[in-house]
C-alpha cells in the first residue's frame, strides 16, 4: 500500500492534527514513459506552510484532498522511461507519501557514492542550493564584510554562515537557545552567535557586529528583521529567503525599520531557489567539494514514520530540531 | 539684516509654530576664500521633516538653535573666492535664510540664460536628478514595462512619470485629488491617475496595470506602499525614494505585504541623491534638453516671504500644491 499524506483543512494559525490526515491508497501503476519511485526521505521545510496557504505565490496553492507537497529522495523501482533505470536514486517533487509514478519531470538522479541520499535534501539539495545562490547571488558577499544570519541554526542559516566563513566574511547568526548557539560556533565555525530567546537581539547585533552589518540573510522576518534593520551598513544588502516568525500569522508584520533601507542605500531583495534550476549543477560540485575538504558540514535531524509528518513539520516552528529535518518513509 | 529661520524645537508628530522661529541677523562677512550669497529661492521638501528628527542618517541632525537646512538659489553679492564672481546665479545648501557667507564647497554656478533661477531647484536641480538617479539608476525601467508613482503631482513624482514616458513605459501615477490626477494625465502625459483619496488604490492600480507594476516609485510609504506590493510583478523594483505618510509618525509603519518581495523576487532598494554628486553634471544636462525638446514640463509653486516657511513647509503634507515647493526669500 501507499501511505499518504493529504491536505484536508487550511489551517488558520499553527496546523494541528485536522490539517492533514493519512490514507491508505493503492501503489501507483506504472505508465508508458515513467518511473515508479520508492520515496524513503521527505525534506521538511517551512515552505510547506506557505504553500497550502490558499494564495498566489510563486507555486500554486495545494489542493484540498492533494497529496502534501514535499521535496523528496527515493529509487526508481520500475522504469518505463529511457532516462532513469531502476535502481537509480532520484530527488523531485514526490509529495509527501511512500510511492509515486511520474514522468521525471523535475527529477534527477545523484550519486550516493558520493555521499548519503539524506544529504541530497540538506547540503546538496535544496537547501544547500538555497544558501549557495541566496547569499552568493543575492546577498553578493566581499571578502572582509559582515554577514548577519537569522534561523542560523537551521538548515539553510547553517549553510549559509559556512558558505560566508568560506567566503572570508565575518559570520553572526541568531538562533534560539544556548545549544543551538554553541553548535553554530563550535561546530560551524560561526564569529559569534545571539540567543534571540535570552539577549536583547538590537544590542547584541551592536556588540558582534561592530563594523555593522552588509549582508543581513533572513530566515525569520518579524522582530528579529526590524532589530537587523537597524544595524545595516550603507548598500547593505537584505536577502528575503524566509519569515519563519510570520508563517502562522493571517497577516505578516511588516519591517517596522523598512525606512533604514533608504536612509543606507540599502537593498531589500527576495529569491527563490527554483529560478536557479539551471545553475544545480554548478552549486551542488561546488558543495559537494567543499563538503568532501571538511570546510562545511551538514546535519540532519531524521524522523522515522510517514505518521508522523505533522508532528514532525511543527519542530520547525517549535525549533525542536537540530540542521536539516526529514521525515523518513520507507526503508532503504 | 539676514532673516533667519532658526529650528527652536524637535516637533512630535507635525511641525506647528512653535517648531521654528524667526530671527534677525547681520548680514555676515565675507571672509577671505568666501562668497557672499544673497539667497533668493528657497527649496521646500519632504526630507527636511527627516534633518530635524534627532537620530542618525544620512546627515547630521539640524541643532536646536541653527538655521533650518535647506537647498538654495542665489546670486553671489561679494566674493574674495577665485572661482566664483559677483553676478554668478549659484545653487547649494544656503539654508532658510535671506543670506550667507560660504566657503562654497558643494556650490555650483547655474546659467539662468537656459532656464530661469527657480527651475535650478527643480527640473533641473536636486528635484530632477531625483527623479532622474532613482528612476533610471535604481528603477532601471525597460521600454514596455509599467511604472507606477505615488506622489504623482509632486515635485518628484510628476518628473518621474515623464521620464518614464520618455523611456516608453506605461505610466500611472497615484495622486490626491481629482485636480492633480487631472493634471498628471492631462498636462504630464501620465497614462492614467488613481486618486487615492476617492478610489481604492489597490482595485485601481489592477485596473490600470492590466500587466501588473514592475517598477514602483514610492514618495509616501504606508498604505498605498501596501497596496502596490500587491501587485508587482516578478522581479519589479520598488524605489523607495519617500515616505511622507509616515515622516510625521513617532514611528514608521512597515509594508505589510514586504513578503511579496519574495514571492515575486522583487528588490527594494532606497537611495540617496547626494551619492550622484558626480554625475549630477550629466543630469542636468540631459534635463535641460528634455525640457527645451518641451519633453518634460516643470511646475514651480513658489510662495513669497521667508516669514511664511512654517506655513509653506506644511502643505508638503497637507498636499495643498502641485509640483515644486519653493519659498521666495529676497526679490532678484
């Protein structure tokens, strides 16, 4: 059987268990010109609340009664399709459920020999591409300047403060907590870290970052955006990745400081990863070489069980996790 | 004497009299390397709302007790500086006073036989390269695209819209008052005027930009700030050149809708003009053959009598004027 997880209710505020329920299908038949994929992991981001959010945006909203839509990895377990043999390992947009026939439009294989499948949703999927074009691309960062990170810890955050170490900037992230700050120092290699839960974020941003700050990446939004935008250098640059802190809201709160934009020449820009989809290649080589030198490091935070999926996705705002989480759905 | 007006206290919300007062003055010396400036025009704008707030900027603040900053226009009445001579139309930052003794840094000549004195504060002066720097330097319009202002019928915005005609783009223009959507579309060449006072901006700027907004000028910030981030496009630029709606809050009101920047990949970006010093040159020219090709027209409203700037300076935000605000301190 296939287990799935479907969208049943838009919620209004934080999800809870009406949002979405799991059914018991039939595995998918396999057509002329597809693949039928095993999916074993599920990537858990903080765009999924967006996305069954009942509004225009850069993807259509999921339907009620669809399968969730997730990121995922998994093998190729029948192939009609000249592209892809079973065997293969694949990412795509797979949903999240334990089996899906497609005709691999927006898959492809990667090689697990070169490091494991979970990775290829962390460092050198998704993520990693976020972080790779978000800062590179949008947040453009010189040698020498500051770079502040919200959500610092997270999947994306981590990668990104790495990303500007490499880059020989001046890394600072926020994160919630004293182990989530100790990890991004010690483990990642971070400058320094604010604990947004127990430090006055405006005075600490002031105290790590003495030279101010040129790139500001946000994971985050709310709060932590205005106490930034206070700090910025001129021609600082904003980089719009996420608003974690805003996701549950009916209505986002806008950057109370939006005016420091103006008065430092500053740059406030948005991206999404998928407008990058010709450069994957370029990025996950680059990633995978730095990942293979030690110079960056990527964790993931695996939990068993489709079942569990909504409980899973909540760590996200509840910050119970640690890195990249992934929900795992099959055995390997 | 040298009337002077002197910022006497830091208002909370809009100026009244008791922000300014008058005082009278000597007519300073003219030391050696100075110029002595018999000021004649005064430049009335929004940003002086921003000199008088006590926090950091892009400029020190005006001190309790100093003449009231401001762009000026005058003729040189005595000079012991080798590059200027008496006769000479010069503009810079002389202040809301009737003269002032200067070294001249920052002052450039102006040939009043191309135009007359008070256009060298408007088209073709710090208004203009405005217009000019934040329209085609951070706007960066394409021919075809759609270009939404607000403040339409002011100073800046009026020139932009025609800037953006010249660059063949549809223009529209958000206004207050059937009278200045009138003159925008009418005397300007706008191709449509929403008047934000009689229509809902939001269903107005769908109607006028069937194609949706991919760059939009902003003077006033607020609500109507709000209402066009609903409706740009992917990858618009939002220029954020003002925010009057808000200069008289204690604190400014943030874009409710900023997460559109990055559902559309949008960039925000503020700038200021004093960073176009050095090509200040280019743009004045450029103007002044727009402006004899009869290309862009310009509209002074100039008020008599440096007793009247507290008066004059507020119909900046009661919007009793149309296009550039000019106090009229000494006769030619």
């Amino acid at each position: 059987m296939n287990k799935q997880i479907i969208l049943h209710s838009r919620p209004q505020g934080l999800p809870d268990a009406t949002t979405w329920r799991v059914v018991d299908n039939e595995i998918p038949e396999c057509s002329e010109g597809q693949i039928l994929v095993k999916l074993i992991y599920v990537s858990i981001d903080p765009a999924m609340r967006g996305w069954i959010r009942d509004q225009r945006s850069y993807l259509p909203p999921v339907a009620l009664d669809d399968v969730m839509r997730a990121i995922t990895a998994g093998v190729v377990i029948e192939s009609k399709h000249e592209k892809f043999k079973v065997g293969d390992y694949v990412v795509g947009s797979g949903g999240v459920q334990q089996y899906i026939a497609t005709s691999g439009k927006g898959w492809y294989p990667v090689q697990t020999d070169l490091a494991p499948l979970p990775l290829f949703l962390s460092a050198l999927g998704m993520t990693g591409f976020t972080a790779y074009f978000g800062l590179l691309e949008v947040g453009k960062p010189q040698p020498g300047e500051t770079i502040l990170v919200s959500g610092a810890a997270g999947a994306v955050g981590s990668m990104v403060g790495q990303i500007g170490k490499i880059k020989e900037c001046r890394v600072v992230g926020i994160a919630g907590g004293e182990k989530k700050c100790r990890y991004i120092v010690e483990d990642l290699g971070f400058d320094a870290a604010i604990d947004y839960k127990n430090e006055d974020v405006r005075k600490s941003i002031k105290e790590h970052c003495p030279d101010g700050v040129d790139v500001f990446f946000d994971n985050v939004g709310g709060e932590i955006l205005d106490a930034a935008l206070t700090r910025i250098n001129r021609k600082a640059r904003i980089v719009v990745c996420g608003g974690i802190s805003q996701y549950n809201s009916d209505e986002m709160r806008g950057p109370k400081n939006y005016y420091s934009i103006l008065m430092n020449r500053a740059r406030m820009e948005g991206f999404i990863v998928f407008d990058f989809a010709h450069q994957y290649e370029t990025a996950a080589r680059q990633l995978a070489l730095w990942l293979s030198q030690g110079k960056i490091r990527s964790k993931e935070h695996i939990v068993e069980g489709i079942e569990n999926f909504y409980q899973t996705f909540l760590r996200l705002f509840s910050g119970e996790k640690l890195g990249k989480l992934i929900l795992k759905v099959n055995q390997d």
